[in-house]
C-alpha cells in the first residue's frame, strides 16, 4: 500500500505479511509404571535380575551396601511424592507396551504445536529537490514458535522467539547527467531466543518448586563459600610468600 504525502515530492509505502501454522496429534512417551511410584521395584529383580542396593546403609558383615529386600524402596523424595500424587502432571500409563517391564512407549497423550512470523515495512520517498532524492525505510518482525499441548507437562517444552528491527536510509544526490553520488546509512538488530522453557499446562508456573515443595536454597551459603574461598587463598598466598622468601 502507498500514496503521495505531498504532491510531487513525498511520498509513504507500507506492507505487511503474516504466517500462522498450528498442529496437533499424538506423542507416544514412557512414563513411570504404577507399581513403581509406590516403591515397588520388583519386577527388576523377577525380570532381569537387578538388585537394588542402599549404598548409605553399610552391612558391617560385608562392608557392602545392603540391598532392598524384594527391590521395596521407601519413597521420600518431595518431588517424586508430587509428582506420584498428581497424575495431572505426571500421568499413568495409558498404553499397553511389549516391554517386559511396562515402561517403554507406554504412554500416549495429546500434543500441538505453533508457528507464527509477522513483518512490516513502512518507507518514505522525499524528493528533496530535483537533484536530491532521500528514502527512509524501517522493517521489524517478530517470529516465534513453540508448543502449546504436550503429553507430559514436566517435559517443560521450549519455545524460541526472534525479534528483529531494521533502519535503513539513502540519499541521492545527482551532480551531474554523468555522475550521482549515493549515501547509505542503515542499522539493524535481531536477536534469538532459543530454548525458553515454558509450562503450557499451567500447573507449575513461576512457584513450581514451591508447588513441588523443592527445598530453598538458603542464600548465606554463597556468602559462607565465598568467605570460605577468599580465607583459603590468604593462607595459600601467606604460605608462597614465606616460601619465597630467602
């Protein structure tokens, strides 16, 4: 789209185009068998004769680490706990496997994904005078894709993004029917954006460790290891200095 400003000696231009994609289908994942998330690990050791062993629990008989009887191991991590209690973020499985133990492939959940790019232009002629022409155009776009539904909401899908922002500027200067000199300034940026993760599902959101009830890190531990570290150079710098010394 374009027109006169000014009769004769300025004139605008603008235009824009846009991409929409959307997908959907399903993904086929491996998710943790019931038996499982209650401790129950059994079927390791009836199936392909894994024994699991407490490597913080030492038999003082045999020094070694001592095995979980029947592979039944006490579940206490707080996230695993959540997640075990929460099929909403971390579903059952829904799809019967070939895999002895029941695990691979042994989900299938819906899944959509997007693309979307938009760009404009907007350019302006001035026909300063009959010797001079100057053109001002600037072009910005924004594309972005990513995943909107995914089987398994803590897979935290990534989406990327890529701004860009482009100035550009000429002026022409005829000096003669034989000789035109030109003048080009631009400036342009464009950044990517790769690999943010998202949580399309919703549930953990900004507080997801709170949620999960992950333990907080307790921030004077940065200060008491950097005052650690800082003690530790003084000596070892002490020690070379007297060292060095006839």
């Amino acid at each position: 789209m374009g027109g006169p400003i000014l009769k004769d000696k300025l004139f605008f231009f603008l235009d824009y185009e846009g991409m929409r994609y959307h997908g959907a289908g399903e993904t086929t994942s491996s998710v943790v068998p019931a038996a499982f998330r209650t401790g129950d690990l059994s079927s390791l050791l009836s199936v392909q004769g894994i024994q699991l062993y407490d490597t913080q629990t030492i038999n003082p008989s045999t020094q070694q680490p001592t095995a979980y009887v029947n592979n039944q191991i006490p579940i206490t991590n707080p996230v695993a706990l959540y997640l075990f209690g929460n099929p909403k973020a971390y579903p059952l499985p829904n799809n019967p496997t070939s895999d002895p133990l029941g695990i691979y492939n042994n989900f299938i959940g819906p899944s959509a994904s997007f693309s979307r790019n938009d760009q404009g232009d907007a350019k302006v002629d001035w026909q300063l005078r009959p010797g001079d022409k100057v053109t001002f155009r600037y072009s910005q776009g924004y594309a972005v894709d990513g995943t909107t539904t995914d089987p398994l909401p803590v897979n935290f899908p990534i989406a990327n993004n890529y701004p860009d922002h482009f100035f550009d500027s000429n002026w022409v200067h005829t000096v003669s029917p034989s000789m035109v000199n030109s003048f080009t300034a631009n400036y342009g940026r464009i950044q990517f954006n790769n690999g943010v993760s998202t949580d399309p599902s919703g549930i953990f959101g900004l507080t997801g460790n709170k949620i999960v009830a992950f333990p907080a890190i307790r921030k004077n531990r940065r200060v008491q290891f950097a005052k650690l570290q800082r003690d530790q150079w003084k000596r070892l710098s002490e020690r070379v200095r007297h060292q060095s010394l006839p």
